[in-house]
C-alpha cells in the first residue's frame, strides 16, 4: 500500500472469472480502479510464422485453428486474400454458403456472449437458458458443415460441402425457433430492471474514446460508432442482402447487451434472404497449388468486429507472410478505459463486454465400467433428458407450448 | 472521379514525389510506398486531411535484404490506406505512431517483439506477444529463423 491509500491488485493469468489467460494490474483505492495495465501474449502460438512453413490449403485448416468461436470468420477472411491474390471468381452459390455459415457462427458466438455476461452479473438463468439455445444452432452448424465449430467449410476457390432442400428446410425452421426465442431476450434486456440497474453506467466508453482506442464490432457500436466490414466494405453476399447494422447511445455493457441481441434478429433476416436467393449452380473452382506473387489486405465483420489478414504470396505454395489481427486485440486496448473510475467488482462483466475469445468443443464421451465405448450427441442429449424426467423435472409441456407461439409466429410472418 | 482516385490525388497534390508510388489495388483498397524521411508528414496528412483516423493495424515484413513495413489506415470502415515504407536491415529503426494512434502501441511491439525492428519513443511496457523469459536476441519473423518441431512429435508423423 502507498501512503496515498492505494492498492495494487494482480489479477490473472489464470482466474476463475475469464476462461483466457491474460492478466491486469489494477491500482484501486477503496473499490475504485485508479489506473490499470493489461498484459496480453500467454496465448501465443506462433501460428503466422507456422502459416509461412506450410502450403495454402495446410494454412486454411490452420488458421481455423486460431479460434474456436470465430473459426470461420479467420478461415473466411484469410481464404479471400487468398482468392483476390489467384483473382479467382468464386461461385455465386459458395459466397451465399460462406455468408450463411457466417451469420450461423455469429448467432451461436452472440448468444455465447449472452450467456456469459449473464453468469459474470450473477444471471444464470439466463446461461442456461441462452446456452440451450445455442445447441439450436450448434445442431444446425453440425449438420451443415460436419462440425460443432471449426467448420472446414471453406476451400480456395469456393466450399467443401454443398446445401441441400432438407437442409434448408431444417435450417429455417431453426432460425424461427431462434427468433422467438431472441425476442424474449430482447424482452429480457428492455424491461429487467435488476439487469438494467447492473449494465448500466458500467465499463463507460465514450464516442470519441471508442474511435481513438480503434475498437470495432459490437463494442463499437455500442458507443454509437456507425461502422460494419459488412455493410462498409462488403464482401461474400452482403451486396445483396439488406440488413440494419445495430447501433446504440447507451456507451456501456448495457448498450453493448442491446446491440448484440439487435444483431441477432438481423442475422436471422439475413439468412432466410439467403436461402429464398440461393443461386444454383457450382460451388467450387479449380484453384492452383501454386499461388501467384502479390498481396492483399482483407477484411471480415467477425462477431466480435473487424477482422484483418494480410497476406503475401512469393509464387510458391507456401505464403511469404501472413498477418492476423483479430478483433480482441483491437478491442482491449479499450478496457482499461473503460475499467477507469470503475469498481473493482465490476471488472469481469467489463473484460466480458468486449467478448474475449475462447474455445471449447465436445462431441464425443467414453464411458468407463460395463457400459464401455463411445456415443453419439443425439444419445448423450436422450440420456440427460431421460435422466432428468426420471427425477421429476419434465419440461415437455413447456417445450410443445413453445413450439406452437413458433409455429404461430411463422405463420403470421409469412402472412 | 472515384473516392480512391481523389484519395490518390489528394497525396500526390500534397507529396509530389509520391505522383508514381500511388496505387489504387481494387475498391477501397488504395497502396502508397512512402520514404521513412516523410512516413510522419504522410501519416499527419492522411489522418488530419483525408479522415483516416483508425490503424487497423501494422504488419513488418522481412524482404530478406531490407525491411517492410506495412501501415494499414482505416476511413469510416469503407476505405483502407496502406502505407508502405523500407527500413534498412543493418540498423532497422523506426519512429512510434502510438501518439497519433494509441492502438497502435501493441502492433508495434510485435514489430520489436517478432522483427527485431527498433521503434523509438515508445512507451514503456511489457513485452508482447512473446513470453517474459524468451530469447531477446531471436526474432521469430526474420526469414532465416525455422521453427523446429520437438523431437518426440517428429517420431510420431514420420
């Protein structure tokens, strides 16, 4: 302690408020933060001198890899520095899939996000509830792609898997049983005054600070700043789809809360334009082994804001150089902005609002004893809903209740 | 005329020795190769008079006999400025941006961090992205470095 009643506080790398390793060094007196420093880097695999040392197609499944959330969005954005290098013309049909698979990662990353904040304030009902609905989605994405995340969608010159009527059948019917579910989030975040009263006033970022610090995405907007790569620079099939990018005044976690959940009713909106205008035809081209020399800057809306590779290419099958800066690293420069004059107690719902990225899957369990060997995710679930009825608790009534106000509200959309 | 062409003009009016290191790529996507003597004065120019007031980030390339290093300016989202400038490899040394762009205090050091470029005036901090206790004297990023994978996993994938 100084003689001026300051305390300095180390939190990190490993703590149990945020799944990521970094750490801060937070000055406070009393329960107010005076100054704060954020150390970054415990997360640093050397993936871009890795990228340097392996052929293009190797580099797609690796740059996948920097993130479990966003897996797509890196994938997405290193593939068309890739494609504009090549100046390959990608078929209309794989630009509509790679939007679709993007807006699907940004509605499980948002409503990801929804969860957490939740259990940071002490809300997890409201994980639980966001997190089941997750799985709607994850079962969507699974069934798409072949995987929960890391969707391994994407290929140079186009996508490795291809959309059929079922599919598009079941994924629309998913998107309604979102939709209705984001509007009692919506709901939730309007009128829950204990929520408001704990968002609000919370991680202040003011318009002016939001621009000199760079943020992007979400945490941007939340601060008023009207920018979004899909709108702004757009790529894929935003050219053709019409959107609202979410804006909001509110400056803080809570304008942060609103903006996120506004997102999700655009994604939905978004999807079903782009399975109404799926274009036939391929969805692939033939893309060469070798690239040719040049460079290129690309950019992708990530969930979490502006995601940017640059790459350079020598001729060779190999990338000269390969630069990443994703969204995270542009966002928490902020926080200690945001953490200034702030309590301490606040701290992790602040570090949460920006949406640091971590990662987590699970498809598969082993168990041990008579009933040996693997299952598939369809038997885990049937097993944890039998086990729970078997205890009393049986949620079908309230399940079929839901399916109907679904069935209802996709009907009166369509008129 | 396109936004990239006045964009394009509007430096080469400022900077006449630019008028052939201006290039528009693609939309929205404009390159300018720029003497490290006038990389502060350009900078200056393109965030006070063209509006590009956001670093979206640096990138440092190693051209093998000489350095690169790359600026990528950022306007309203919808524009991307990247400005290019050379360093020499015997005494690579740079001047910080982080006064004009307080973001960009972390992309550069990853230009010292992973280049072995030297940034002056930056402020103090810890290092970033390699841990505390890495080698000071190798830069992951130099062309000559090779990254070698540990003998156990070797056996395995042979």
């Amino acid at each position: 302690m100084t003689d001026r009643g300051e305390v300095k506080v180390r939190i990190g790398p490993q703590h149990p408020a945020l799944k990521e390793p970094e750490s801060f060094l937070i000055s406070v007196r009393g329960e107010k933060i005076t100054a704060s420093t954020v150390k970054l880097g415990y997360n640093h695999r050397g993936i871009e001198k890795a990228m340097e040392e392996r052929t293009y197609i190797q580099d797609l499944y690796l740059v996948e890899r920097i993130c479990g959330i966003c897996s797509h969005s890196h994938s997405s954005c290193f593939v068309q520095a890739v494609e504009e290098i090549a100046q390959l013309a990608v078929p209309k049909r794989a630009l509509y899939i790679r939007t679709l698979i993007g807006e699907l990662e940004r509605i499980h990353s948002h409503l990801l996000w929804l969860g957490v904040a939740g259990h940071e304030i002490g809300f997890d009902t409201l994980l639980m509830y966001t997190w089941r609905d997750r799985e709607v989605v994850m079962d969507t994405l699974a069934s798409l792609t072949g995987n929960r995340v890391n969707y391994g969608i994407n290929t140079i010159g186009g996508v490795r898997r291809d959309l059929t009527p079922e599919k598009i059948e079941a994924t629309l019917k998913a998107a309604d049983i979102l939709e209705e579910r984001t509007k009692y989030y919506i709901d939730v975040a309007k009128e829950d005054s204990t929520l408001i009263g704990r968002l609000s006033n919370v991680g202040r970022l003011t318009h002016d600070q939001a621009v000199k610090f760079g943020t992007v995405g979400p945490t941007a907007r939340a601060s008023n700043v009207n920018e979004d790569v899909r709108r702004d620079d757009p790529y894929f099939a935003y050219p053709e789809v019409t959107f609202d990018v979410i804006v909001d005044k509110h400056e803080d976690v809570y304008g942060r809360t609103l903006v996120r959940v506004g997102e999700l009713m655009q994604s939905y909106q978004i999807i079903r334009q782009i399975l109404k205008n799926l274009p036939e035809g391929p969805i692939t081209v033939k893309a060469p082994r070798r690239i040719p020399a040049g460079e290129a800057v690309s950019r992708y809306e990530a969930p979490r804001g502006e995601d940017m590779h640059f790459v350079k290419s020598d001729g060779t099958d190999k990338p000269e150089r390969v630069k990443v800066r994703a969204p995270t690293l542009a966002n928490v420069q902020a926080v200690s902005q945001m953490l200034q004059d702030g309590y301490l107690a606040d701290l992790p719902i602040v570090v949460a609002a920006i949406d640091p990225c971590f990662s987590c899957t699970d498809r598969l369990i082993a168990l041990r004893g008579t009933e040996s060997g693997t299952m598939d995710w369809d038997t885990v679930r049937r097993r944890g809903i039998e086990w729970h009825r078997k205890k009393g608790l049986d949620f079908s009534l309230v399940n079929r209740r839901f399916e109907e106000r679904v069935e209802r509200s996709s009907k009166a959309r369509l008129g | 005329m396109s936004q990239e062409q006045e964009i394009q003009s509007a430096l080469v009016g400022r900077f006449p020795e630019l008028s052939d290191k201006v290039s528009v790529r693609r939309d929205r996507r404009i390159l300018a190769e720029v003497p490290l003597a006038r990389l502060h004065e350009v900078i200056d120019f393109a965030v006070k008079d063209l509006g590009f007031n956001m670093v979206s980030a640096i990138t440092g390339l190693d051209e093998r006999e000489r350095f690169a290093v790359l600026y990528h300016l950022n306007r309203k989202s919808s524009m991307m400025l990247t400005l290019r400038t050379i360093l020499p490899k015997d005494n690579p040394v740079i001047d910080t941006v982080s006064a004009i762009f307080p973001s960009a205090d972390i992309y550069e050091r990853e230009l010292v961090d992973l280049l072995g470029i030297r940034v002056q005036g930056l402020p103090e901090g810890r290092r970033y992205p390699l841990p505390d206790d890495a080698p000071c004297d190798i830069y992951p990023l130099r062309k000559p470095v090779q990254t070698q994978v540990p003998q156990e996993q070797k056996g395995e994938t042979s």
